[in-house]
C-alpha cells in the first residue's frame, strides 16, 4: 500500500426534502451573507432557486445571486462572482446546481478572500490557495463529485486550457445536502454523463500499478453498484432508489476513498479535459470518448489488473487472460453506448472526425507544451498521447 493520508471533512446530507435545512446549515458553519450561485436556469425552472432564497429569507441570512455559470465553467466568468462576493461582502458561497456551479463557487471563495490575487493563478500553481471562504452545496445532479472533494476544474477561454486545482485544505465543501428528488428534472444525456463520471473517477484510481485488497473491493462494488442503477436511472429518471444510489456513488467515487493506497492514473481525465477545452464537450462524454481506446493501448502494462476487472464488475470469467480482459474492455464501452455515450470522436455531435494538425494540437496541450506525461498504469508521453487521440479519432 502507498503511502496516504484520508480527510473528507465535508458533512453530507442525504435524502428527501434535506434542501430544507439549507440555512440551518450556512450559519453553522458561519454565513450570514451568502453569495448563491447556480448555473444556466434549471434551479429556476425547478422551483429551487426561489425555495432556497425564501429558506435564506425566513432565517434572517442576507443573499445575492451570482446565476448564469455554464458548465465546464471559465476562470473569466467566475472572476465576475469574485467582484460580486466582494461588493456585497460575502461570507459564505452556496452553490446550488452540478460541478460547474460548484467548481465556480470554490473559484469564489478563493477570489474573495484573496482580493489581491488573479485566481487563475491558483490553478496555474503560481499561488498557493492559503485562505478562502466556506463553500456550502446543494446538489441537483449526481456526475462530478466535487460535493465531496478536494478539486475544482475551470476553464481558461484566452488560454484554451482546462485545469484542476486540488487544495485539499480548502476545496473541500463544508456540507452538502444531497436530495437525489432534486435530480429528477435532469436530461437523461446529463444521467448518462454523470454515470460516466461517476464511473471514470473509480476507475482512474483502480487503473494503477499497485493492488490494495479493501480499496479495489470498495472500488469493484462501486463499480457495481452504479453500473446497474445508472442503467435503470436513464429509463426511469425519476427512480428514487436508483439514483440514491448513483448519487451516493458519485460522492464517494470522489472523496478519495475509492484509490486510498493506491497511485491515481486519471490519464483518461486529462485526455478528456482537452476535448472539453476545445469543444466544451460534456466532460462525462469527453471521457466516455476516449476510455477505450486508452484501454486498449495501456492494458499490457498490467494485464492482470483488465482480467480483475473484468470477472469482478462485469462477471465475465469465460477465456484466456488475454481474452477476459479485451472483454471486460467491450463490456464498458458497450455500457457506454447503451446509456447514450459517445465512444469515439465521430460519435459525439461536439466533436466528429479531425485533422492530424488537430491531433496535434489536441496533444500539445494535454503534455502541457511537451513539459508532462500523464498517468501512473503506464505512463504516457506525447507520443502515446497522440497515438490515442489517433485511435480514437473515428
Ligand atoms: O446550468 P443549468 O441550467 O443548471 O443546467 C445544468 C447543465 O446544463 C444541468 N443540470 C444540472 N442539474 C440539473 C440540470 N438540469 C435539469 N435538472 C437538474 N436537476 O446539467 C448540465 C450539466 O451541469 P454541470 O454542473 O456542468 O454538471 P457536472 O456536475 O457534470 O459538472 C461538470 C463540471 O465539473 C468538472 C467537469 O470538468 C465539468 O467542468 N469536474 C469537477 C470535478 C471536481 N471539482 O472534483 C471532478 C470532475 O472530474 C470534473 O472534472
Ligand atoms: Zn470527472
């Protein structure tokens, strides 16, 4: 086992109706002037927005709104909720909607408790976030995970890049309540993304060059778990049981504990954060496009971890080494194209067949100007990377 340490400080609240506890929890945890930001309108449409703005109202908490975040939200836009939080004095952040308007919040908090800073210099890491403001959520879509962990992921439209940011002294969330009812007004394509995701953040932990038995068997279940209710969640998108499940999966696949002991590869990520740079593709179909591929040409590096994989998620024990791991393979992409994910670049409408030049660039980026490699499983230079974007572009 790797050395690790495990903290996941964020205190959760699950189940119906717990939207209702919103102000109970901000002053616990020291609000009294919350900045509410959401994304595009859906909280609107919902009801949501006004609901949590009457909550705020009855218990004395002072509010603005900060609407309108998109996802694979940008670094330009949540500088404009900085100067927000700042003019209206803001203590507290509540973000209300997905990871983008999480990730915008935790970009906030960060901006109004250093006034001084240009946040994207958190993410370019050439300043450390040392003080930031208490982030609250309330989730209505089970995908990124960012409810529970130590990352926020913006996008920078002069630079064209997408970044992570992992702090985990303040990325974490204070509290998240989780009411998988207020997921029910999703698209089914934001159900099969955020499976997708759900499912990505598990295996770009489980992908790695070391075994653990109690965190790959969490991982194995997780896995599991979301696989099947994620199925039955795109056919019944108001299932409650079923997409409990997938939004208990979705926190959990991403506060750490699925890849305790283990060394994260997450090249998949990086791969798909460039497609969603240059094509602000859905960052769970920017990874389902390119899982594949990947997988084919990484899995020799470790066989025996694809044949793992495959009898413990999939049940497929039938053949040689070589054989179950090709299938347990097929059985994900095929998963992913059964819930309505691309699985190569030709699939997805954002995206379609591209030039080598694009590869290229595509590549150039995603090494970070030829200054990284990404992943751990098998570690993967430029050329490796361009050999993937190749394979996939079909
Ligand atoms: O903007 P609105 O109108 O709210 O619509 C959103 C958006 O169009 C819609 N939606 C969300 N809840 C809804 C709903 N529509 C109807 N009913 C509801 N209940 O769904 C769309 C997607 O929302 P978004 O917040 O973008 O989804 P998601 O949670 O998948 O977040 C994606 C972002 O998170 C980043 C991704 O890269 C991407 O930018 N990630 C953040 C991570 C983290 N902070 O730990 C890790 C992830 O790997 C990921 O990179
Ligand atoms: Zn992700």
């Amino acid at each position: 086992m790797h050395n690790f340490t495990y903290w996941s400080p964020t205190e959760v609240v699950f189940g119906k109706d717990t939207e209702q506890q919103v102000a109970h929890y901000v002053k616990k945890y020291g609000g009294s002037k919350v900045l509410l930001v959401y994304g595009g309108g859906s909280v609107k449409q919902s009801g949501l927005l006004d609901q949590v703005i009457g909550l705020l109202e009855e218990a004395g908490l002072a509010y603005a709104e900060f609407g309108g975040v998109q996802p694979n939200p940008t670094v330009e836009y949540a500088r404009e909720g900085v100067a927000k939080a700042i003019e209206f004095g803001a203590d507290f952040i509540l973000a209300v909607g997905g990871g983008s308007a999480i990730d915008t919040a935790k970009g906030i908090a960060h901006g109004a408790a250093n006034p001084d800073v240009d946040i994207w210099k958190f993410w370019s890491r050439e300043v450390e976030v040392e003080k930031s403001l208490p982030v609250g959520v309330i989730l209505t879509i089970a995908a990124a995970g960012s409810e529970t962990s130590a990352s926020s992921v913006l996008t920078n439209r002069e630079t064209g890049s997408k970044r992570g940011l992992d702090n985990v002294a303040f990325n974490y969330p204070k509290f998240a309540i989780m009411n998988p009812e207020l997921t029910f007004t999703l698209p089914v394509y934001q159900i099969a993304c955020g499976v997708t995701d759900i499912m990505m953040h598990t295996l770009d932990r489980y992908f790695n060059p070391l075994d653990n038995k109690l965190t790959d068997a969490i991982a194995e279940a997780l896995l599991r778990t979301v696989i099947a209710n994620g199925a039955v969640a795109v056919k019944e998108p108001n299932n409650y049981e079923a997409m409990s499940e997938v939004m208990w999966c979705g926190s959990v696949s991403h506060n750490g504990l699925t890849g305790l002991g283990g060394i994260g590869d997450f090249a998949p990520h990086q791969l798909g954060h460039e497609l969603s740079a240059m094509f602000d593709i859905a960052h769970g179909a920017s990874l389902s496009v390119v899982w594949g591929d990947w997988a084919d040409y990484v899995c020799h590096a470790k066989l025996s971890r694809f044949v793992r994989y495959a009898r413990n998620v999939w049940n497929i024990t039938e053949g040689s080494e070589e054989e179950i791991a090709q299938a347990g393979i097929r059985a994900t992409v095929d998963y992913f194209k059964s819930i309505g994910v691309p699985t190569c670049f030709s699939e997805a409408a954002e995206i379609g067949v591209q030039s080598e030049e694009v590869l290229a660039d595509l590549t150039e980026r995603c090494t970070f100007q030829g200054t990284r490699t990404i992943g751990s499983f098998q570690e993967l230079d430029g050329e490796d990377i361009l050999n993937i974007y190749r394979r996939v572009n079909r």
